[in-house]
C-alpha cells in the first residue's frame, strides 16, 4: 500500500503522542502533558504551512505555465483555424474562376462561330466588312447611297464590335486563367504554411500536455497527500479524545468487574456465613439431644435399680453411643471464569491470505517499509475490529482511501489500529466496538493497486514512517 506526505505530517505531529498515551496512566498527567504537546504542535503547524505555500507556489507557478501555453495555443487553433478558412476561400475561388473560364471558352466559340462568316467575308474584301464601290456604283440614286452608306457603316461597327467582343473574351480568358495560376500557387504557399502551422500546435500541444500531466501530478500530491495543520490536529484530537474515551471505558468495566467481585465475595462470606450458623445450629441441637438422651437413660437405670431384689448381680446397661455432631458441607467453590484464549490480544480483522508481509518493501510504492500486513481477498469481505476500543477516526480520502483507527487499552498499555483501503464503512468517530464486530468491508479506495485490507498495531498512538517501523508493530505477532 502506498504512503504518502500527508502520512508523514501525520507522524510529525503524531509522534510524539504515542509514547505519552502508552505512559500516562493518571488523566491530569495526560491534559498536562497534551498542552506541552499542543504548543509545540502549533511551532510545527507553522513549518508545515510554510511547506504548503511553498508548495502552493510551485503549483501556482506551473499553473501559470500552462496558461500562458493555453493562450499561445488558443493563438495558434485560431491561426490555423484562420488559414484553414483562407485556404478553402481560395480553393472555391479557384472553383468559381474555373467556372468563369468555362463560360469565356464558350463565350468565345459562339464568339468565333458568329464571325467565321464575316471574317470570310472580310478577308474577301481585303480586310473591309464590305466591297464600298458595290455600295456606290450600285446605287440608284443619292439618297440610296446614302442608305446604303449608312449600313455599310453599321455593319463595319458592328463587325469592330464583334472583334472587339471576342478579343476582351480572349483577353478575360487569360486573366482568369492567370488568376486561377495565381490562386493555385497561393494555395500551395498556404497549404505549406497551415502544415507549419499544425505542426507547431501539435508541438505546443505535447508541450501543453507535458506541463499539465505535471501540474496534475502536482496537484494530486498536493491535494491528497498533503495535509493541512488543522486537519492533522483534528486527527490528534479525535486521538486524544478516542484513546481518554477507551480508557475511561475500560476503568468502567474494571471498576464494574471489581464491583462484581466484591459483590460475589460478599454473597460468598454470607453464605459461609449462613452455612456457619447452620451447622453450629445443628450441632447445639444434637448436643441437646444427647443430653436428654442421657438424662433419660439415667432415669430409666435408676428405676430399674429401684425395682431389683436385694442381693441380685449388678449389671451394666450399655450406654448409648452419642452421636458424633455432623460437621458443616463444606461450600461450593465459585465458579471459575474462562481464562483468556491463549492467542494474542488481537484477532484477524478479516478473512483472506497474507499478500504483502510487515517489513522492508521494494519502494516501487512510495516506500522502503511497510509497516503492516495486506489481506487479499474480494470486494466487499467483511471486516471487524481486530480489539475492542473506540473508533478514533473514520473517513475517506488521502492515501488510506476509506479507512478507520481505533484506540485500544489493553493489559494497561494503548494500542492504535487502522485498517485502510476499505468500501465501506460501518463505524463512526468516537463509537465504541467489541473485537468482531464488523466495521467496514473490504475495498481498493486510496492508493490501491487492487482488492485487500491494509492493517496496522501501533504501539501508542498512531505514527508514520516510509523508511522504518516507527512505532509499529508486526501484526502476526500480536494474534
């Protein structure tokens, strides 16, 4: 199971708790004690905020990054976005000048139909839309010259503007076709520059990724392995709270338990006593009894001595035995209570093979030494408080995923529990369990890298460490 930062605070404040619960026994000592600590908590609470911001700012200036990469980035999709639109401007530019010189071509052939005839003519008549000396001798009159001057006219303008017609078609045809060269080799350019382009976004892009994964990666540390002081301190105090809780709990029952003995002591001596009575009560009355027994005896002896002859052998009456005084049943011994099971003081929190032992670790996970065992098993397997105490602190998040403590006193020393990574809880802070009672289930919440129950003893309160046991306890050696 991985630990993290935010364990390591915890021990930082934690640790020097765990000897103080295992020590103090009276309470006063215990609140003295738990002020000193408090201070030096609130020396430590200030080297650990400045540790926040320091990391704050680191996030902060990463952030920062990927921001200034988001803009650039946004400069660049809406360059390329840009260039993309120009691009397909032009190529429907090119689509429209094709058109365009599609309609000049057949401009041009109805053009060129349209002056075949008259170009025939024109080069019969040396170049002239008309043969002029056929226009005057053929005449009849003035006024028919004029007319047909006049029409002569018209039909040479009309043939110049036919030629002038056809010669801007051509004219048109070459500039669009020019155009469409043009836009062809502006095209390329831009093609050429939205290839640039993407592949400078696509750039930005991996680097954009890069910084992000990181600030993720930062941020996720931050946010779920680095605890706050108050959150630490909350943790202590649950602590103090839960273990001052557990204790109390058990002075009650030892103070219920002695209460039970004194009272069966009690019940015992008076019996003895009754018993006592009893049998000296019985024995004054066979004493008695014996003593009228005799009484009359002698009495029945004399008569018979009275009534005798004078002169006759005298004989002795056997005297009646008296009868030994019955001595008093001796009391029956209290029943003895069930010694203890003679395993340790902890019972397995949960059914399912060992898959990760106490000790050092590879520190592929985050750290050099596990400081519990890891139960495998399927989702949902129930798990139960490996002692009686009270519940410390149950709740989810951070590297523990969901998770429970619970403070014990046992034999007059305290011992911390935790069982991590679960699906679901069944405890809250500051209730007390009975060892069995089912607490949670198993799950893979947290840095979990599958199904299993990670389970810690800690000697004291709770503490820490990536590299060495701190103040924990192998747990196969405490069941």
């Amino acid at each position: 199971m991985k630990k993290t930062f935010a364990s390591l605070i915890v021990s930082a404040l934690v640790l020097s708790s765990a000897p103080h619960f295992a020590a103090a026994d009276d309470l006063s000592e215990q609140k003295a004690k738990n002020e000193q600590q408090q201070q030096d908590n609130a020396k430590k609470q200030k080297n650990l905020e400045s540790s926040v911001n320091q990391e704050g700012k680191k996030i902060s200036k990463t952030q920062q990054e990927v921001n200034r990469l988001d803009e650039a980035l946004n400069e660049k999709i809406f360059a390329v976005e840009t260039k993309d639109r120009q691009i397909k401007a032009t190529e429907r530019e090119i689509v429209e000048l094709g058109k365009e010189i599609e309609k000049y071509k057949a401009k041009l052939k109805r053009q060129e139909k349209l002056l075949g005839d008259r170009l025939r003519v024109m080069q019969e008549n040396d170049g002239n839309s008309i043969k002029w000396e056929e226009v005057i001798f053929g005449a009849k009159n003035v006024g028919d010259l004029v007319s047909r001057v006049m029409a002569g006219k018209s039909i040479s303008k009309q043939d110049d503007k036919m030629i002038t017609d056809y010669q801007n078609t051509q004219k048109q045809l070459a500039d669009t076709q020019q155009k469409v060269k043009e836009k062809k080799a502006q095209l390329v350019v831009e093609k050429k520059e939205l290839k640039r382009q993407q592949a400078d976004l696509e750039s930005q892009l991996k680097e954009r990724n890069k910084r992000l994964k990181e600030l993720r990666k930062k941020k996720e540390k931050f946010e779920t392995q680095l605890m706050d002081a108050k959150e630490v301190q909350q943790i202590l105090i649950a602590q103090e709270k839960a273990i001052a809780a557990e204790k109390a709990a058990r002075e009650r029952e030892a103070r219920i338990e002695k209460e039970r003995q004194a009272q069966a002591a009690r019940e015992a001596k008076a019996r003895a006593e009754a018993e006592a009575a009893q049998a000296a009560a019985q024995k004054e009355a066979e004493q008695q009894a014996a003593k009228e027994a005799a009484a009359q005896q002698a009495a029945q002896e004399k008569a018979a001595q009275s009534a005798k002859p004078s002169g006759s052998t005298k004989q002795s009456a056997p005297k009646p035995s008296t009868p030994a005084p019955t001595a008093p049943a001796p009391s029956a011994p209290a029943t003895p209570k069930p010694s203890p099971s003679s395993g340790g003081l902890f019972i397995h929190p949960t059914a399912g093979a060992v898959t990760q032992g106490y000790g050092s670790a590879g520190g592929e996970n985050g750290y050099t030494f596990h400081n519990g065992i890891d139960f495998g098993g399927p989702v949902g397997t129930p798990i139960v408080a490996a002692a009686t105490g009270t519940v410390i602190t149950a709740s989810g998040g951070g590297p523990y995923g969901n998770h429970i403590m619970i403070a014990h006193q046992l034999n007059g020393k305290t011992y911390t529990t935790v069982y991590a990574h679960m699906s679901s809880l069944n405890a809250s802070a500051g209730q007390r369990v009975s060892q069995g009672q089912q607490i949670g289930t198993r799950g893979s919440t947290g840095n979990s890298t599958g199904p299993h129950l990670h389970f810690e003893i800690h000697v004291g309160g709770y503490s820490y460490s990536a590299t060495g046991p701190a103040n924990s306890v192998n747990p196969m050696t405490m069941f």
